[in-house]
C-alpha cells in the first residue's frame, strides 16, 4: 500500500491540470494553474497557456502578450510564437517558499487592443533533494549515575529543507541498551525528541556512553543524518533543576529595537551550594532563532539581537534547558509571537498603460490595470484605492489586488485634450499609509468636428467692369478637430446662374478660400446672384459645410446716354417745323434720351451746346423739351440747327449729342429747298475730311519708311568701308622726306637724323622709324641720280638700324626747356611709333618718348599727315610759294608748334597715287639749294661717282588720272 502510494507522488508533477476561473469582471478572463516539479532545467515545458485560455496563437502575437510577476524573479517565460509556458530559471522549492505547503507563485498573462488580464498559478512540487540534518555534529551530555530509570533526556531534532513525504519521517538510537528514544509530535507540527534511562547507570563500569542518532525521511531513495551523542556519567547529584513555567508566551511587536527585553525563564534546584546553581540554554534552535535572540545563561533573560519583521516569521519557539552542575535538566518552552505594524506603504504597479485613447471612446474603455500591494496584514494591509473626482474615470475592481481604470463618460478632445490622473492607496492601519502615482492620458483625435463658417451666410457688393481674376474677398472656415482633420479645403458648389455655370462667374482658391472673379461683371447683363461654398476637410471620413455668398454688381456709368428721337441717320435729314407766327414757349420737339445705366447714373440733363441763334431755343434740362424763347420773326433764319448734349449724372459722367434741324416756316416746299442743299453740304464736306485724313496717313507711312531705309543705307556704307580698308591690296607707297638741318647752327644737337615714315592703306596702321645719322653724299637735293643712291644707301641701313642704334646711358637727361620733339630736326633715342585702330598708341623708345614729354602732344594721325601733304600742294600750285604757318596742323597742336619744327615739305613733295612732284618757287628753291650746298661741303665728304641715285615714287593708275587731270588744267 505505502508502495503504490509513494508511486502516485512520485508521478504527480507529470500531471498538467488547468482550471478556468470563470469571472465576469470585464478585464479578467480568467486563471490557469499548473503543477511542476522543482529542479527542472531551463526551457522545461510547463503548459500549452494558448489552449488552456481558449486563446489564439495569434491573439497573443497581435496583443503583444506578456508575463507580468509581483517581485524582481520570473522563474516562467512565454513563447508568443508557440503559445507555452516554459521554465527560464531554475526553481528551488525551498528557497521560494521554505517550509509552506504547498508551494506556489503567481504570475499574470496581459494583452493589449483590449487589454485582457489572466492570472496563472504555478505550483511547485517537492523533489527530494535535501538529506535531514543536526544543529551540531556531536551532543556532549552530562548524566549522574544516581539518575533512576525512566528519566528522560530532551535531544536536539534534525531538519529537513524538504515538505510531506521528503520530509523526516523516523529518529533512531543505536549502540545502546541502557536509553531508547521517544518521539512526541506537537501542535504547532514540531517534535520532541527524547531519550529514556532504560537502565540504572554505574559510573565506575562506564563512564563515557557514544550513541547514534540517525533521523530518516521518507522520499525515494531514502535520504538520513546522524549526529553522535556522548554522555558522561557523574557522581551522584540527586536533585534536578525545575522551571517555574514549563511555558513562557510573550507578543512582541515587530520593528522592536536591539536588546529589547523578551522574557525571563527561571528553574530553581532544590540542592544546595554547586549542585543547586542553575544556568540556562538553548542547544535546539534555529538558526533564524539564533540570528534573532539571546539567552542570559546566568539569569535567564530572553532580549532581541536582531531587526524582527512580522512579513518574514510570525512567531518563534525557544526550547530552554535548565541545567545543574549534577547533570540534571529541565526544559521549558517559550512561544514569541510577532505582532504585526503598519509599517509598509502600500505599492502602485502599473501593470499596463494606453497613453493615449480615441475621443470616440465609449464609456467603460479600459485605460490602465494597475496592482496594489500591502505587506502589512489584517486592517493594516486592507488598501482603498480611488482617483482624482476632476476626471471622467472610475476605478473597477477585477481580481484581489488588480484594479481597472475605465472612462464614464463621453470624451472630447476639444474641449480636454489630456487628463492627468492621479492614484491614490491608502491602508487602514494607525496611523495610515498611502502612496500615489500619476499617469497622463492623452486624447486622440477623432474627425467629429466640420469645419465651421465664421458666418452664416456671405453677402458682397462687386462693381462692374472689374478685372478678370479680381480677388473679391474672402470666406474662412475652422475646424475644432486637430491636425489632418482640422486641414480646410474650400470648394466652389456647381450650379447655374442664368443658364450659365457658376464657375465661369467665381472661383474660388482651395487653399484659402479666396473668391477670384473670373470675369468682368456687367451690371446691365446680371445684377446679383448667389452661389454655394463647401468648406471640407481631410479627415477619414471628410465632413464638410456649406455657406450661401451673394453677391451683389454694383453699377458703374459705363454707359453713355442713347438718343432715341430724333433718330440719326446718314442718307436724310429731319427737320421739325417751326411757323413764325409761334409764340414763346412754343414745343418745337422733344429729346428722348434713356441710360441703360441705374440711380444717379442714368439721370439725365439736357443742355444745348450750339445752336444757330441761341436767342430763339431752348432746351428743358430734365425733359428735354426744345421751345422758343421769344417771338418768331421774319429775320429769323429759316435753317436753325442745335447741337444738344445729353448728360448723365454719374462720376465721371458720360454725354452724347444729338443734332436737331428746325425749319421756320410756314410751307413744306420752302423748307424742302433749303434742307436739301444742307444736306449736300455736309456729304461734301465729310468727303473732304476723309480724303485729308487718308492723305496725311500715306505721307506719314512714306517719311518712316524713307528714313528707315536711309538709316540701313547708312549703316551698310560704313560697314562696307571698314572691310575695304582691312582687306584692302593697295601698294605700299614709300615716302623719303628730304633732311633738315639747322644750317644756322641754332639747333640743340649737332647731329642730323633722318625719319623714314611708311603708310599703308590696308594695314590701317602706321610705323615711324627713325634712322642713324647718314652722310650727306648719300642725299642729293636736285641730282637725277639721287633717288637711287639714297635706295640703296636707305636699304643697306635698315639691317644696321638695330645693331648700330644704341640708346645712350640712362644717366643723360634733356632738361624740360630745350628738350626737342619727336618732329626736331634731332631724335636722342631710336623711336617707332604704331597708331593702330584697336589698341591706340603704343610709343616704343627711351623714356623722354614714352612719357610724351616732347612739343607733341600725340602723333599725327594718316589723315592729319595726308591734309598736310594735299595743303602743301594746292598752295605750291596756286601761288608756288607756302607762306609760314603750320600747314593746316595748328588746330591740332600747340601754337608754339610751327614750321620749324618739322621737315620743310615745301622743298620736294611727293603725293601718294601720284607722279607729280611739287616744288616751291625757283627763287625760294636756289636759296634753299646754296645753303644745302654751303652745308655739305662743311659736313659732307665729296660725293663718290659711284653712288645710286635715290629712289623714284611709283606710279599708281590713281597717280596717272591726277597727272592727266593736272595736264588738261
């Protein structure tokens, strides 16, 4: 029977059972409860937590399922993907809940969308593991040979970690005859252990006595433990200690202080001197027990060492031994009973939280679950939760210590967006705990709110004439609701005015409700008309509003007046008969004008503007009305014509004319006659007008178009001209001038230079080049021969030039006074000079020259150097002599600028495209040549037979016709 019994224990942690708790409250579904050996491994499956719920694998994923545990361990983890509970640590029955039985923990399961809350038990069940164990490995006793059989001895009692079965089960007492021992089970589930004297003691045969005592429990394999037990045998003592109390209870109130006094246990001996002193133990305590009191061993006092906590031991035992010196004892018990404090707050744990929840929440919507803990017992851990009355919360109670905030009420978001709640615990004891927490929940928004018109309906008055896309005004809606769905689009409604689609009237801008017309507004077409705004936002589902706009045109006087009668027309002409014998204020006819305008802008007032005799008529200024102002006499003209004005009254105001032909006469013949030939009159001359106007339009239409072609005309030419001139092959046309000399010896420099200038028609740029000083024998004034030899003497230089023409040091200066110019008869420095078009004058020579600080101020240009030439020549022609002066260069240069400061041209000039050479007067030229003459021989070495003359200009067909043009003159 013990066989099988042992079997079911064993077998039992295999067993998986589950119960549903069947609750109604809204955010507990239910309890599992599950049983599991201790000591298993990690990942050890506990139980398919998906099924035993009725619960979907997927709900758990989707509700992001997890374990929520009281505490700092979790000894189960979930597997959402699988829906089970496996081990995750190892579990130690005794460490979790030491000697109760049985041994459980608690855990919770939450989810989310909704929030769902399951309680699951686990329940641990014992192994053996533990072997039963003593407070000391020996017991050292002390026993007198005169004590009688049948005395009893209190031992120390084994413990074992392990609950029921696993527990110690049976003691034993080996390796003596003379005690057995005797097991009493008490009332608080303890045992007294006890050894009986079965035979008298004789200490002379046997003094020291070694038992074994071995206690057993009843697990499988069996597990023991042994403690040795030595005794010593006295002499004879034959009194024992007696305990005035065999028990002692005493209630201590939990959180006493250090040293506190519990109680003091007292036995007396009725022996006398060392066989009456009493001392006082404990050898058979705990070790909690230890670590918590003391005993006095003298006087018996029982005082506090330790903190004592009514949440860890409810009570202790003290077994106290009363000993003599003889070896005799008594043993005496003493119960300490804690009393519990409130001396723990209680906890908040929240347990799952919604920051934020929908406005369209209904009542009754879970929040938060929270769990309250009190470790405090009876009145002092009963807790009583509530919130904050300033909110639309109330607290429900699911399961003990769990708690649900759920709403009351209907929320809006625009009028609260957030609440702050506030949790507050308190206890009952003296004087009461509490704690709190808070927790913010926002309001989320919800698209219940359409956007809203500031007005209810749109009224606006709109002149016509306007401009299309003209911004008439505005329209403006607000959303109450938040974000996307307070985002305000505007829309134009369809519809027709008049026929027509309000679209082509309005329209309306979707972002800021801005109303544009889309065209120009005519008062006299349409006058008012009402169209239809839709204000929708963007939320899902959108809502939307409509509000009417009238709209109202306003008359502009865009209208001139419009004569109805008299009617105007070309091919006739009306006439109103007046008879002379027409009295004053006598209705000649009546002006009929309408304004298709409105108000003040169609107000008419009649004025005459011209009329033939202004004395005779008059025109009535609001109705029109034309009648005589005097008597009709016969000097009267009978053709009367009035020109009358017809005004409006609008700003500015518009008019239109109208001719009236009045007749006085008494006869229709007569005035036949007359208006007949008024009519021709007029078709004449408005036939003379047109062909005036259409004349002056072709004579301005022919001036534009002449100058037009006179300013291309003008512009082609000078194009033209300057490609000539770049790309232009004329001949290069040398020119020598003859020398010049200071022959009076009034020059600054002794030396005489020769300048070589060279013009070309096509380069468009000129080179001056200033040559070493030659011999006069190499220049002949008037010899045949001399134009050869100065070529080639001229040729053979022009390698030389850059060689033999040095500049002189840098140290020589002119001083500003008598420094010569470029056109002196004396050049210090080799100097060219380039005029070019582009980039003007660029001046390569000694530093006098590049600073210009000759009598030149610039250098002649080809054409001043042309007009020099051409002015030399007409006057040696005309007169033959050229008088002083500058030779046409005078408005170029300074006055100081004179004949003598430049080659004397007059002697021999050559004209470019020419043959003929111009010579001055034979009586100037001899005077010239003897002092040519009179100069060489002083300078010149005599002239060798050999020497080439100087070269000939060349002739040019261009030099030809001037030569025969001359020639016939």
């Amino acid at each position: 029977m013990d066989c099988m019994w042992m079997r079911a224990v064993r077998g039992g942690w295999r067993t998986l059972f589950v119960i549903l708790c069947l609750c109604e409250l809204r955010s507990v579904t239910g309890q599992a409860r599950y049983s599991i050996p201790e000591e298993q491994a990690e990942g050890s499956f506990v139980g398919n937590i998906a099924r035993d719920l009725g619960l979907d694998v997927g709900r758990l994923v989707a509700g992001k399922a997890r374990i929520i545990t009281k505490g700092g361990r979790q000894y189960v983890d979930l597997k959402r993907d699988k829906g089970t509970l496996v081990i995750k640590e190892r579990i130690d029955r005794e460490e979790l809940c030491g000697k109760t039985t049985p041994c459980s923990f608690n855990f919770n399961v939450i989810l989310e969308n909704p929030i769902q809350l399951y309680r699951v038990t686990v329940e641990v069940v014992d192994i053996n593991d533990n072997s039963p164990s003593f407070p000391k490995p020996e017991i050292k006793m002390k026993i007198a040979e005169s004590v009688t059989p049948g005395t009893r001895f209190s031992l120390a009692y084994a413990a074992d970690s392990d609950v029921g079965i696993n527990d110690i089960q049976k003691y034993a007492l080996k390796l003596s005859d003379k005690f057995k021992l005797e097991v009493q089970n008490q009332q608080n589930g303890g045992k007294v252990i006890e050894m009986v004297l079965q035979k008298p003691l004789d200490r002379e045969n046997e003094e020291i006595i070694t038992l074994m005592l071995i206690a057993t429990d009843g697990g499988e394999p069996h597990r023991s433990g042994t403690v040795r037990i030595q005794i010593t045998v006295l002499d004879a003592n034959d009194n024992a200690p007696v305990c005035t109390q065999p028990v002692y209870k005493v209630d201590v109130p939990e959180n006493s202080a250090k040293g506190t006094l519990i109680t003091t246990v007292s036995a007396s001996d009725a022996d006398a001197g060392v066989n009456g002193d009493v001392t006082y133990s404990t050898p058979h305590i705990t070790d909690e027990a230890e670590n918590m009191f003391e005993i006095n061993t003298l006087t018996g006092e029982i005082k506090t060492i330790g903190k004592l906590d009514f949440e860890k031991s409810k009570s202790y035992v003290l077994n106290v031994h009363a000993s003599d010196n003889g070896g005799y004892t008594d043993t005496c018990k003493v119960i300490i009973n804690i009393l519990d404090e409130n001396d723990n707050v209680p906890t908040i744990e929240l347990m799952s939280f919604s920051q934020s929840i929908p406005e369209d929440s209904p009542p009754g919507t879970t929040v938060a679950v929270f769990n309250v803990n009190d470790e405090d017992s009876e009145g002092n851990g009963v807790v009583k939760c509530s919130i904050n009355d300033d909110v639309p919360f109330k607290i429900e109670s699911s399961l003990t210590g769990y708690y649900t905030i759920v709403t009351e009420n209907f929320l809006d978001r625009e009028s609260v967006p957030e609440y702050n709640i506030t949790i507050t615990v308190t206890d009952q004891g003296s004087p009461p705990l509490s704690s709190s927490k808070n927790i913010n929940v926002k309001i989320s928004d919800v698209n219940d709110n359409p956007p809203k018109f500031h007005q209810s309906e749109y009224s606006k008055i709109v002149p016509e004439n306007n401009s299309p896309g003209f911004s008439v005004f505005t329209v403006s809606a607000s959303d109450a609701d938040w974000g996307q769905n307070a985002r305000v689009s505007y829309f134009l409604e369809e519809k027709e005015v008049h026929g027509v689609a309000v679209s082509s009237f309005v329209s309306v801008n979707a972002e800021n409700g801005v109303i544009h017309a889309a065209k120009s507004f005519d008062y006299e077409q349409i006058k008012s008309f009402e169209f239809n705004i839709t204000a929708r936002d963007s939320g899902s589902p959108p809502l939307s509003s409509v509000v009417t706009v009238h709209m109202v045109i306003e008359d502009q006087n865009d209208n001139a007046p419009q004569v109805l009668y008299p009617v105007q027309t070309g091919s006739s002409v009306l006439a109103e008969m007046v008879p002379r014998s027409a009295d004053v204020g006598y209705l000649v006819t009546k002006v009929v004008a309408v304004d298709v305008d409105c108000g003040q802008n169609a107000w008419l007032s009649y004025k005459v503007h011209k009329a033939t005799d202004r004395a005779l008529f008059e025109v009535g200024l609001h109705n029109g009305e034309i009648r005589t102002v005097r008597q009709v006499n016969d000097k009267d003209a009978v053709k009367q014509r009035l020109t009358v004005v017809v005004e409006d009254n609008g700003q500015p105001s518009r008019s239109a004319t109208v001719i009236v032909n009045v007749a006085v006469a008494d006869s229709f013949p007569q005035v036949l006659s007359e208006f007949t030939d008024f009519s021709m009159h007029d078709k004449e001359y408005n036939d003379k007008l047109t062909f005036y106007l259409v004349l002056a339009l072709a004579v301005v239409s022919f001036l534009f178009i002449t100058c037009l072609l006179l300013i291309i005309s003008v512009k082609v030419y000078r194009w033209r001209q300057s490609r000539v001139l770049y790309h232009s092959n004329l001949p290069v046309i040398p020119y020598y001038p003859p020398r010049y000399s200071d022959t009076l010896g009034t020059g600054t420099l002794p030396h005489v230079y020769n300048y070589e200038v060279c013009r070309t028609t096509d380069s468009r740029k000129s080179d001056m080049k200033n040559m070493q000083a030659m011999s006069q024998s190499l220049v002949s004034v008037d010899g045949a021969d001399a134009d050869t030899t100065l070529e080639k003497q001229v040729s053979g230089n022009f390698s030389q030039m850059s060689t033999l023409q040095k500049p002189p040091n840098n140290d020589w200066r002119f001083n500003q006074g008598p420094r010569p110019g470029p056109s002196g008869p004396h050049m210090p420095y080799g100097t060219q000079i380039r005029w070019t078009p582009q980039s003007g004058t660029r001046a390569a020579g000694g530093p006098e020259v590049a600073m210009g600080t000759g009598p030149w101020p610039q250098p002649p240009t080809e054409a001043e150097q042309l007009q020099a030439l051409m002015a030399a020549a007409n006057v040696s022609e005309a007169t033959g002599t050229l008088g002083p002066g500058t030779m046409g260069l005078s408005t170029r240069y300074s006055p100081q600028f004179t004949l003598q400061h430049v080659p004397d041209y007059r002697q021999n000039v050559y004209i470019p495209g020419s043959t003929a050479t111009l010579t001055s007067n034979p009586q100037q030229q001899q005077q010239q040549q003897a002092m040519a003459q009179q100069a060489g021989q002083q300078a010149l070495p005599p002239p060798q037979p050999g020497q080439p003359e100087p070269p000939k200009a060349a002739q040019t067909p261009a030099s030809k016709k001037k030569s025969t043009k001359k020639e016939k003159k």
